[in-house]
C-alpha cells in the first residue's frame, strides 16, 4: 500500500506520459492538436538460460508481442495514448535429461499514458499498464505505473534523448503463489542522426531493482541490473512511419526474461523489432 500510494502521489503532482514502442527511449516529439495516430508494432525475443550450480539443465524463452497503439493529440503539449498487446510466448526447459514445453497466447496488460511537453527541450511521461493479462499464463502482471522525465537535445546533427524514472509494480497471484516483483528504477538514452525520411538509431537502456518477493519472502540473488541495446531506423514518408530494429541484451544472463521470475524487467538475449503508424487530421 505505501508503494501505491507514492507512485499515485507521483502520477497526480506530475499528471503526465506515454510509450516509445517500437524501440526504448521515449522522446519529445508529438504528434498536434487534434491528430489522431494509429499503430501496429510487432517484436519477437528470445533468452536462453543455463541452470546454475553445474545442475544439467537449460530453458529457452521465446516472445513475440503485437501491441496496436491509438494516440490522440490533446493539445500541442499533451498527447494521450492507449495501447492493446497480444502476447504469445513458449518455453522449452531440459532438466536432467526430460524436456517440457509450454505456450500460452492471448492479450497482455493494457495501458494507458500521456505525455506532456514542458518546454522544447523537456518533457514527461506516465503510464499505466492494467492488470488486464491472464497472470496464471504469464501473460501479464499486476497493476504497473511508470513515470519518466525526458530531456532532449540536438548536438552536432543529432538528436539525443534520455529518460529517467521509476516503475511501481503491484503485487499479483499466478497459480495461487504471490509474487511482488521489485520496482524498477530506469534509465535510457537514444541517439537519432536524420538524414533526409531515414534516421539511424542507436539506444540503450539499463533497470535496477532490488529483490523480488515470492509467498512474502524476499529471494536472495534477485536484486541487480540488467543492460540492453537497440539499433535500428525510422522512415518517414508524409503521414507513414516505419521502424526496425535489432536489440541485444548485454547484462546479466541471470536477469533476464528466460530466467525464473526475470520475465518482469523484459530483458533478452535477442530481439528484432518492427513499428508502424499512420497519423491523420480529425
């Protein structure tokens, strides 16, 4: 409850955010005044992890996200935006000697944000993810709200972006077992170079997080950091948008997504990226 209440105390003083799928850095560019945008982003991860302690076993994790994001223009400062995602995700675990499959699919946590614009160069966003995703097939957590302050500038032809913030995630149940995973505190930056309708785009991003709790207990050897790249570009064209990315995780192996309890920070060995939109006048 006293996490809650923060991170509500946070969303209210600030009231502001949004979401910069297809790749990690949010960054100050809004879409106007009464334009509305319709997306479609498509990224497919996977993790592999080795069993620790010489225990002869491995699991490999494997994603693929679609999420149908809607932003409306509020005003030329103020973007608001509601994101649908449909996950499908299998795993493949060898354990002394037996292999178990499983797969699920279905839709995610919905979320919900804005994102305001202080001033050129400064702005924020919030966001919150719905306890919509089905928690007993991993397809979602509890309830999880963001907020990020994000600071951008141009120097030397390009265009720096950075965000900065915290990420309260609740409590939730999955097979009757209570898990309250740590609350991240997140930093990424983003360097974008135009030239003419493409940009090239170079991103990283890193969590830290204390330990997670399973059944009220704290997990030792939960609590760290993970570290991920992205890179990739941007076409232009008129109202169309189209992204592609590559992304690499270079922290930790043990914190990351094909790891038990690391689905929470969405970290992973490899992942390919995809992103469109279509913005128009209403």
């Amino acid at each position: 409850m006293k996490k809650l209440l923060v991170c509500l105390l946070i969303v209210v003083s600030l009231a502001v955010v949004s979401y910069a799928e297809p790749f990690l850095t949010d960054d100050l560019n809004l879409i106007g005044k009464n334009n509305l945008e319709l997306g479609l982003s498509f990224s497919y991860g996977i993790d592999k992890w080795d069993w620790a302690d010489n225990t002869a076993g491995s699991s490999i994790f494997g994603l693929t996200n679609l999420v149908f994001p809607i932003k409306y223009g509020i005003s030329d400062k103020l973007d608001a935006q509601i994101e649908v995602p449909y996950r499908s995700w299998k795993s493949e675990i060898e354990f002394a000697g037996a292999k178990t499959e499983t797969n699920e699919s279905g839709i995610g946590q919905i979320a919900a944000g804005v994102k305001y614009l202080f001033c050129n160069n400064l702005g924020a966003v919030v966001k919150i993810q719905t306890p919509t995703g089905d928690t007993e097939k991993m397809l979602g957590e509890g309830t999880d709200a963001g907020i990020f302050l994000v600071p951008s500038l141009k120097v030397a032809g390009l265009n720096l972006s950075a965000n900065l913030g915290y990420i309260y995630k609740s409590k939730f149940k999955s097979i009757g077992i209570e898990y309250d995973p740590a609350d991240p505190i997140v930093a990424r930056i983003s360097a974008e170079y135009p030239y003419g309708n493409l940009s090239l785009i170079a991103e990283g991003q890193t969590q830290i997080f204390g330990k997670v709790k399973v059944a009220g207990a704290s997990v030792d050897g939960t609590n760290g950091s993970t570290v991920d790249t992205v890179f990739g570009a941007q076409l232009v064209k008129d109202s169309l948008k189209f992204k592609l990315g590559f992304g690499l995780g270079l922290g930790k192996e043990d914190f990351k997504a094909g790891s038990p309890l690391f689905h929470f920070y969405d970290s992973w060995d490899w992942r390919i990226i995809f992103g469109s939109s279509y913005k128009f006048k209403i």
